[in-house]
C-alpha cells in the first residue's frame, strides 16, 4: 500500500532527488504554497492564467512598463504657474466611470470643502457629509474595483518598488555606514536580565501626557521656502549638493546619555525619564496588534544628587541605525534629507535664534560669507500656499473663494520693525552647482499661506447649492445620541484600539471613508448619524484649541526660561528644545524632561512664531492618486506635532520614480486627529499611541535598575514583548552588539513582499491634477464630459415640459 512506503522514509538525512516523486526545480516552479510563502508575486498555474496575468501588468502596447518612463506631461491648471504634472497610467481604465463630469465635479469639491474645514479649523457642512456619503454608496463598486486594479498593477510589476537613484543609493549608503559606526561607542556584551511588554500592565482610565513647561531652547532655525504652486519642480539628487548640507560623515545629533545640557537640566528640575522625540516616535510607531517594528534602544540609568537627595534618572537613547533597509526605506530617509535641503533657505543666511532675552526669536541676517546657492534670486511675490495646489488668480473673481490663514513675516534684527517677506528665487535661474537635467524648487522667506478653491462650474456658479438646513440636520443627529457616562470612556480592548499597520496602509475599503447617512431610522443609521456628532465634536474642540490657547500653553510662554549662554550650544545649523512634560495615566504620572528640534520657521502677520516639520510622503501610484497613510505613519507624525506645540507638519508628496514634487499639505496635531477620525472613525485616534509609550517607560521606572547602560530590543517576531538587557564585561554573554551591527552590508537592499510595500490609495488626498481634471480620487473616466451633459440636461429638461403638458392635457381630457 501507498502509505507503507511513506513509514519507510528516514527523516534523518536529505531526501535525494533522484528518488523523490518531483525535482525541487519542479516544486519551486509550481507550488502555489511555495510562492506564498515566499512572497513571489508570480502564478504558479499553466498558461490561461499566466497569459491573463502578463496582459494585466502590460500597457495598451502590449510591452512592459517602467514606471520611470510613462508619459509624464504638463496640463494647464488654475493659479500659480499654471502647470500640473500628468502621469499616464500604464494600463487603460477598464471602463467608464458610474458619475457623469457634473456629479464627479460636485463630489470632488464636497470633498475639498470638508478636507479644508479641517486645515483651517472651521465647521464643515453637514450636507458635505452627506453628499459623500451619497456618492460613496453609489461608488462602492467602482472604488473597489479601482483598489483592485491599482493593487494587480503593483503586485504584477515589484521591480517597481526596487526603484533607487544612484547618487540616493551612494548617499543613504554612506549615511547608514556613518550611524552604524556609533554603536562602537557601547559596551559590546549584554546580558539578559528580563522582559517588559508594550501594554500596559493595568487597566486605563485616563491617560494624558501635557506640556508643564519649555525650559531652553538652543540654536538656529532657517526660513521657511514654500513650494510653488502648480509648477514643475524635481527635488534635488545630487550627491555633492546634499552632500556639502548634509555630510554623511557626520551625526545627525548627540545621543541623550552623553548630553551634558540634559543632565544638568534634569538635576535642576527633578525629572524621572529624559528623552528624545525620535525615541517616542520609535515607541509610538509600533503598532499592535502584531507590533513588527524592530528597534534597538539604548538607555542609562545615572545617580543625581538632587537637593541632597540621590535619585536614579533614566537616559533614553535615540534607536541606534537599522539593522537592513530596502529600497523604499532608503529613499524615504534621502527625500527627508532632500527636502530640508531644498526648502530651506540654502544659504544660511536667513535663520532665526533663541535670544533667551525675553524674546521669542530674533530674526538675523549672517555677516559671514554666503557660500554658493544652487538658487538664484529674484524678487517675485508669491501670494498664497494651498494645500490642494491652488492658488489665488491675479484677477479677482466672484467664483473665487479665498481663506487667508496667516500672511508670513519676518522682523529684522536692525530696526526691530515688522516687514513682510516676499523676496522670492526663481526656479528657472539655477546656480551652476545644480545640475541641469533636475529642476528646483522656488526660495522664498516665507509665505502668506492661504487657501483658495474655485467652487465655480464652467458657467462661474458652484457644482451645487448649499443646502440652508444644516444646522437642522445637526441638531437632529445631535437629538439621536445616546448619553455619554464616563464609564464609557474606559479603556478599550488592545485588538480594537491597535490597528495592524497594514489595515490602515493595505486595507482597501468598502466606501473610502466613514460619512454619516441622511436618514436615521435604522440601528446602522443612529450609528452613522452619532458619527456626525462625533466628528462635529471634534471640529468644535479644535476649533475651540485654535481660537484659545489652553492655559497651559499661556503659562508655558510665560514662565522664564534658561538662559542659553549657560549651556553648551548646539552644532552651527541645528536647534535644540528642551520641555519637561508629565505623562499621566490613572492616579499614576511620570515626569519627562524631551528634547525635540524642527527643521524650519516663518513669523506670520500677527507676529506669530510658527516652526514647521517637513515630512516627505513618496507615492509609488501616483499616476492613480496618494496612497494612505498606514497607523505607523499616522502615530509618528501626530507624536511629532504633539511634542511640538506651535509647529505644524508640512507633508510633500513626491514621484518615487523621478523625484517630481506632486502636491505640499499642512497639518497641525488637531487637524490630522480630526481628518484621522473622518476617514477612519473615532475609535483609531493616535494619541492611543501613548499607551504604548506608557507601558514602556512605567515598566522601566518599575524595574528599579541600578547605574549602568542598558538596551531595548524588539524584533520583528516579538510581538508585545520587549527584551531588557544590562551591558557586561564578560565576552561569553549571550548578546555581541558590535559583532552584529559590524556585518551589516550597507549597499544590500531588504527584500519586501510587495503586500507590505504597496498602499491603498487614499480617497480624500485630491492631486493638483485632479483638480484640474474634476475627477475624485478613486474614479475612472466620466461617462460624459461637461459639454455633454450640459446639452442633455437641457434636453431632458424640454422633455420633462412636454411631457408634463402631455399628462396635464390628458387629465382636461377626462375631466
């Protein structure tokens, strides 16, 4: 019998091929459990399938694409230099979308306007809401179906994530070789001495963590340039011009542990953990409910005499370098280096300071030689800074709908006197250090950034009339919700509040976003319509943090701070600043001295101090649209904005593939929560990132360590758990740590499976080009262009005359 042949295998030795029932060449070409496990996105089955596979990765040619070589051409766009970037898909719409040109343009500034209300901070319309949701059930087929295709597209062509420039490579090659040489300055053996989790051990009640007070701020910040609207900009490769920024044989900062100023300031102030931003962010972006984020984090546990009393204080180091890094990781960390680059003021000789006098800032302009800047200048104005890549006509028009959020100045250390900055580079006279094939952005002091949308039609009328019954819809979803107790606000289950970071990223959702529903009369419908209520909650409290500052804010600005001149300054083109925070959970709290820096700073008209993160957004669809943020991005940048009150975070989007600068959106910490709980609902807010950061930093401070140095480590497979170790001198311990990170092979790119590399596109991110277009995201073509359903509608409205008198005559008739 068959099966007795099987008892007779030995399982000791290697099976010989010769003797098996297949090849191992056969099982590697057509096991379908082999390509899954491995991740190769390559069918295993015969021809039909095979054929059907090629056809759907080819373009309308029938020969492969290269993403670097699609047609890419400018289309004329409103405001600003008039030019958008367009992509050619590489493979045609299957079909015609379910919208015609007029309901695609309504559903497209439906969203723009809501999109807006939550840049701005003011109350979008209800009927917006409503006009989506209306739309998104009448597309949900379509955008499935466009999800789907965007998906096939990728998986059938991965080389595509493999993209990488040579002058990125040789820089973020020798970057990374520069960080992993800092790990020879730790102890080389560790050994294991416990585990703590990234839970937290109790239940939560409340958790908060709240700014107590600024207490030095150290260094030079640069001016902001604004990119320019709607025009053709590369972001810079080359090597030398990065290079001579940005060295890459240089750190990027001191690590805590070795931070004189962080030790005197916790000796001072009587802080229990002192830490960094890029530590916290690191702990925030691990992500539940598998938590893959790998770190290693070295910290140290010092003895400070304060007040004649000996208290242990934690030193959290930043994460040392990543142990492997592909493609798609190393040009996220060149475009984050690129755009400091090439959107502040590149000379150097525009920055602000701490005085520590008092002021808040002094604008000052460097007596020292300028070196030579790629850019040449010319006095140009540039008016306006729009999310969505519009930008205000030289002619006014009553179509024209203008929100002036802030007119960017600057002070001049001379007189004192405010003056605005409108001194602008052009992008067309470029300095001989720029090569000639890239293009640059545009250098300007600062803006006056403001948002402009054109609501007209063809004829200068909006897509749809505003409905005067908003607020009645409001008060009437309002009626419908339940009372809230504060039992209700307990904390909730780890697997519901800790999303995967492919189910935000990966996910393809059934209707884009979560909107509520005109009716309420269903269980599904209260619940939509307590969605509305939430959202519009939500609005109210950020509209209430921008009208009034929270008193903590007041009394931080207030409170004097350390004089700078007592403390040892920062390199000559860095910041530092310095907070003390009190991370709270239950009757529980931990105070936190954090250091954090920014990258840029502009001084609007009210002579507001406004400083700016820059974080690059690589799209690798961006022929289709943006891509989602996945719950590791969404984290991380709400922990940046949330340690840095007064900033706001600039997100450029750039071509992956040409470095082609698409689209420049600002957020603050409010408007992100509020656009996160739009799209994904109330429950996945990022601040339950701070329970991650909680149980962490509550376990160490439960350990009760002793002096010495210690590291983190999380792996990929770890999941909730994280190993402590404590360093020693005995080389036969379990852990070498530089033997590990000195066989990391710089120039060898990681392997992903294109599943984890690709994104869903995003349904509420609108492109300057589908503005220009009026086409939503997630749409194909319209079924009708403007012109067409223009004439129909006129014929359809004769026809309804006619037959309205036809019945009415035919009534009379029997009468």
């Amino acid at each position: 019998m068959p099966w007795r042949g099987f008892l007779t295998i030995s399982w000791d030795k290697a099976v010989d091929e010769s003797s098996s029932f297949f090849s191992k060449d056969v099982f590697d070409n057509c096991s379908a459990a082999f390509h899954a496990i491995h991740g190769i996105p390559q069918s295993p089955w015969p021809q039909d399938e095979q054929g059907s596979m090629k056809r759907n990765s080819r373009g309308a040619s029938g020969k492969a694409w290269s993403p670097s070589h699609l047609k890419r051409v400018a289309v004329e766009s409103v405001g600003g230099q008039g030019k958008t970037l367009k992509i050619q898909p590489p493979v045609p719409f299957p079909r015609k979308s379910v919208l015609n040109a007029f309901e695609q343009k309504d559903y497209l500034f439906a969203i723009i306007r809501v999109m807006r209300s939550f840049m701005v901070a003011i109350p979008a319309d209800a009927d917006d809401f409503i006009r989506i949701k209306e739309m998104q059930i009448k597309l949900r087929d379509e955008i499935q179906e466009f999800q789907k295709l965007a998906q096939t597209i990728m998986e059938n062509n991965p080389s595509a994530y493999l993209s990488l420039n040579p002058g990125i490579a040789r820089y973020v090659n020798e970057t990374w070789k520069t960080q992993l040489a800092s790990v020879q300055f730790y102890p080389p053996f560790y050994k294991l001495i416990g585990n703590i989790i990234l839970v937290p051990k109790e239940n939560i009640i409340t958790l908060d963590m709240a700014l107590e007070r600024t207490v030095l701020e150290l260094g030079r910040i640069p001016c902001q340039i604004f990119p320019p609207l709607n025009t053709l900009i590369k972001i810079q490769r080359n090597y030398k011009i990065i290079n001579n920024r940005y060295p890459t044989n240089v750190l990027e900062s001191e690590q805590m542990s070795n931070d004189g100023n962080a030790v005197k300031l916790a000796t001072k102030y009587g802080v229990k953990i002192v830490i960094s931003a890029k530590a916290l962010r690191s702990l925030a972006g691990n992500v539940g409910p598998l938590y893959r984020r790998s770190w290693d984090i070295p910290f140290t546990v010092k003895e400070i005499n304060l007040h004649g009393e000996i208290n242990k204080v934690i030193f959290v180091d930043e994460p040392l370098p990543p142990s492997e890094m592909s493609a798609v990781e190393k040009n996220a960390l060149f475009n984050r280096m690129a755009l400091k680059c090439q959107f502040s003021n590149m000379n150097r000789s525009r920055f602000f300071v701490y005085p520590g006098s008092g002021k808040k800032y002094e604008y000052l302009e460097s007596a020292e030689e300028v070196p030579g800047d790629i850019f040449s200048s010319d006095n140009t104005d540039l008016d306006s800074l729009e999310t969505f890549g519009i930008e205000k006509r030289a002619s006014s028009s009553s179509n024209i709908s203008t929100l002036k959020v802030g007119e960017a100045q600057q002070v001049t250390s001379e007189t004192g006197n405010t003056v605005e900055a409108v001194e602008v580079t052009d992008v067309g006279k470029q300095n001989k250090l720029m090569e000639h094939e890239f293009s640059t952005a545009t250098d300007s002091d600062s803006s006056e950034i403001s948002l402009v949308i054109d609501t007209g039609s063809e004829c200068g009328q909006s897509p749809r009339k505003r409905s005067e019954n908003a607020r009645k819809n409001i008060k009437s979803h309002e009626k419908l919700r339940p009372n809230e107790t504060d039992s209700s606000k307990t904390q909730k289950s780890i697997s519901t509040e800790n999303q995967a970071d492919t189910q935000n990223k990966n996910k393809v959702p059934d209707s884009g976003f979560k909107v509520p529903t005109r009716t309420c009369k269903s269980g599904a419908s209260i619940h939509q319509a307590n969605l509305l209520s939430d959202i519009l909650q939500d609005q109210e409290k950020m509209m209430q943090s921008h009208r009034k500052p929270s008193p903590k804010k007041n009394t931080d600005s207030t409170m004097p701070k350390e004089n700078p001149q007592e403390y040892t300054q920062p390199r000559k083109d860095e910041n530092l600043t310095y907070r003390i925070w009190n991370l709270q959970a239950n009757e529980k709290s931990i105070r936190l001295l954090v250091r954090t820096s920014v990258d840029t700073a502009v001084v609007t008209s009210n002579g507001e101090f406004r400083t700016f993160l820059m974080i690059p957004k690589t799209e690798y669809q961006p022929w289709f649209g943006g891509e989602c943020l996945s719950t590791r991005e969404m984290n991380e940048q709400w922990i940046d904005l949330h340690l840095r009150p007064e900033c706001k975070l600039l997100r450029l989007r750039l071509d992956a593939y040409t470095g082609d600068f698409l689209m420049c959106e600002q957020k603050d910490a409010a408007c992100l929560e509020a656009e996160i709980s739009f799209q994904y609902g109330t429950h996945n807010k990022p601040a339950n990132s701070l329970q991650t950061i909680w149980a962490v930093l509550s376990s160490l401070c439960d350990l009760n360590l002793g002096p010495g140095q210690f590291l983190l480590r999380h792996g990929f497979h770890d999941g909730i758990c994280i190993q402590v170790w404590e360093s020693t001198e005995k080389e036969s311990s379990s852990l070498d740590l530089h033997k590990i990170y000195s066989e990391i092979d710089t120039t060898a790119n990681a392997v992903r499976d294109t599943s984890e590399n690709w994104s869903a596109l995003d349904p509420c991110a609108v492109f300057p080009i589908q503005r220009a277009l009026n086409r939503p995201p997630l749409t194909f073509e319209p079924t009708e262009d403007l012109k067409q359903t223009q004439i129909k509608r006129k014929a359809d409205g004769g026809k309804r005359k006619n037959t309205k008198k036809k019945r009415q005559g035919v009534a009379n008739d029997k009468l």
